[in-house]
C-alpha cells in the first residue's frame, strides 16, 4: 500500500495534479500512523466516485495520449487497484469504487 500511494502521489504530481496528490500524500502520512484511518480516509467519494474523484484522473488524456502519458495511466489504475485492495483488507466498502476498480481490471487485461 505505502508503495502504491508514493506511486500514485509521484504520477499525479508529474502531470500538475497537485489536488489529487496532495490527498494521496494525506494518505500516505496517515497510514504511516494508522493504516485502519488512512483506508477510512480513502474510503470517499473525492477518491473513487464522479469525474473529479482521484480514480477519474486519465494521465493518457492529460499527457495528450503519447507512448509514456499511456504508460503512467496504466500505472496509476495499477497503483489505485492496489490501493483499493488494501482499502477492502480492511474492512472498507464503497460501492463506487467497486465500479471503478472492475473497470480498471479490464483495462489492464485488455492493456488499455
């Protein structure tokens, strides 16, 4: 999980997603601390439902689709399956991110 949010918190940031990394950093601080907390955190909508949810983010769309902006996206939906994962271990359910993370599976079998 601590390597997934350093992840995503590295990717968001490089394509100028200072909001959405500044909540993966809040998140990483806390589950330093307490790792129940920091998946109670995640576990909201300003992460995984609606187009401005840290899930909504596509860094292909915003690094305009080049071989590398595709590359990140794939790896931040991997860094969000992961961070999900970890949610769910703990005891967190969201119906949203459910949606979300099942779409993101299929990208990845499909290598979207």
């Amino acid at each position: 999980m601590r390597q997934a949010l350093q992840q995503a918190e590295r990717l968001l940031r490089g394509y100028g997603r200072n909001y959405e990394a500044n909540l993966v950093a809040i998140a990483l601080t806390t589950f330093d601390r307490d790792p129940q907390a920091a998946c109670r955190a995640i576990n909201c909508d300003e992460w995984w439902n609606g187009t401005t949810a840290v899930a909504a983010v596509d860094l292909a769309v915003a690094g305009g689709f080049t071989a590398q902006s595709r590359t990140d996206a794939q790896d931040l939906r991997q860094a969000l399956l992961v961070i999900f994962t970890t949610m769910r271990a703990y005891g967190e359910l969201n119906a949203a991110g459910e949606v979300v993370v099942s779409q993101f599976r299929k990208w990845k079998k499909s290598h979207v």
